[in-house]
C-alpha cells in the first residue's frame, strides 16, 4: 500500500475540546487528517469519533503511536481501537448448507471490493466442501450435536488460533454459538434473516408470511450472549405482497442477506463502525 494511513474509533464521555485535543495529537506529530467524523449520543453523555490520517510524513513509528495516544486519552476516560490500514485482517468464514453469501463474500474479495484474506472455511455439513476447493480454500467439517458442542467449539478456536483468524463471519451458520466461545473469541459478524428485532430466531420468513407482514429484511449484526440481540451494522428490506408466497420471501430475502452482509463485513474491514454498549455508529 503506497500510502497506508491510521485510524482511531473513540468512544469517551462527552465534554469541551475533545475534537482539539485529538485533532491536535495528529497535528503535532505531523499528521495529515484524510477523513474526520464524530457523533454525541447525548442521552448517553458519549462522544464519538472516527478520525484517519495518513502515515506518510507522521513522526511516530507505528508501534509508539498506542502508548502516545494512551497518554491523552486516559484523563479522558476514553475507549479507543487503532487500526492500519495495510495490516489485512484474517477471515474465516462459517457456513452450514446455504451457499449464496459464501458465494458473494468469495466472489466479493476476489473483484477486490475488501482487503482481506480468507484462508478458512468451517462448516458443521460436508456440503460445501466443493466451494471451498473450488477456490483454493481450505476446509474443515466439524459437526456439532448437543452432546460434542463444547468439544467441538475447542477444535474451532484452535483452528482460528491456527489460522490467526481476526473476524469470523456466519454465513447462514444455522447454529448458536456458545457464551464460552463468544467470550474467548468476541469478533463474530452473523447475518439474520429478519429486520430485527422482528422475528428472532428460527423460520423468519415463514413466520412472517404467517403474519401477513408487508416488508421483510435482513440484518447483520455482532455476535452476543443474547439470541439475534447484538450490534447492528447494517439492515435493509423489501417489500412483499399478498400474492407472495413463502418461497417468494426465500428467494427476496436471500437476494438481501448478500447484499446486507457484504455491507457488513465491509464497513467492518474498514473501521467505519464504533460499537458501544448494544448500538454502533457506522462512519459511512
């Protein structure tokens, strides 16, 4: 990357002079700012902010500008992230038999629409073994059951550990993710098909037919303790009619769960979402 750049998300109680004081750490180092933008959730009294610059001409060395910053954010009792930009996060991707956001993320990252690396594919059905050879990636079956759950999510992390996994995308991983697992590997994108917070769970689209519902969607979110209930990154829908039949809102809502994930994983390769508490700001 010729022209790499930084950036930090911050999260801190809200006060005067927050935008000076991270602006002016750039400056005084040299810095050149590229992109700057911020939100005050004022019934929460948080500040938040994205703010890139570019490394070119920057006086600190990549591994000072953690500690330096750290100096000036700690009386701000702020939460932050530092990310660069030509450091290319590690992806394994989760599937069970459905293929179409497989597919679309594959075919996404090859037509170069994100900066990635996708080395791994788990599934918990043999299916989709085809796909991966298909496009030189590896992949590993690991059935899970009730009963080898905890066993089997162990072979799981010592596979991302393996693979230095950064992000884990479910990819229509019909199967919940243990609190355990969640707890030792945190970074998990899922795609739900449903507008959350309609229709948790399972049979959404049937569920919602059953309704008579006049709009259905797709949502993608960050993996929690709680059911189909963390983050939200992105959510977007369709309409439907009463000539719709089940199948009908299948086949739309398929067409949304690539285009709401790959929005997704995107925005999150890209240090454009902020998350705090069960929200996120997405610096678009």
């Amino acid at each position: 990357m010729s022209n790499p750049t930084a950036t930090l998300l911050i999260s801190c109680p809200d006060q005067r002079g927050l935008v000076a004081k991270i602006a002016n750490f750039i400056y005084a180092n040299g810095g050149n700012i590229i992109h700057a933008d911020q939100h005050t959730d004022f019934s929460a009294g948080l500040f938040l902010t994205r703010i890139e610059w570019q490394l070119n001409g920057f006086n600190l060395p990549k591994d000072l500008i953690a500690p330096a910053f750290n100096a000036i954010s700690q009386p701000l009792g702020a939460k932050w992230q530092l990310h660069f930009s030509d450091t290319i996060p590690r992806i394994a991707i989760w599937v069970s038999r459905q293929d179409h956001c497989l597919y679309d993320l594959i075919w996404r990252h090859r037509a170069k629409e994100f900066a990635a690396e996708i080395p791994l594919i788990i599934s918990n059905h043999p299916h989709l073994k085809v796909v991966a050879d298909q496009f030189g990636i590896d992949f590993h079956h690991i059935p899970i059951t009730k009963e080898n759950k905890p066993e089997q999510e162990t072979k799981q992390i010592e596979l991302l550990r393996q693979y230095k996994i950064d992000l884990v995308v479910l990819a229509k991983y019909m199967q919940i993710v243990s609190a355990d697992f969640i707890t030792q590997f945190p970074q998990i994108i899922n795609i739900h098909h449903s507008f959350l917070p309609a229709f948790v769970g399972a049979n959404p689209y049937h569920r919602a037919f059953e309704r008579g519902v006049k709009i259905i969607g797709a949502t993608s979110h960050y993996i929690t303790t709680d059911l189909d209930a963390g983050p939200i990154i992105e959510q977007d829908v369709v309409r439907v009619s009463h000539r719709d039949e089940v199948e009908d809102l299948v086949r739309k809502g398929k067409d949304l769960e690539r285009v709401v994930l790959a929005r997704a994983v995107r925005l999150h390769l890209r240090n454009r979402v902020l998350v705090y508490g069960n929200r996120t700001v997405v610096f678009e």
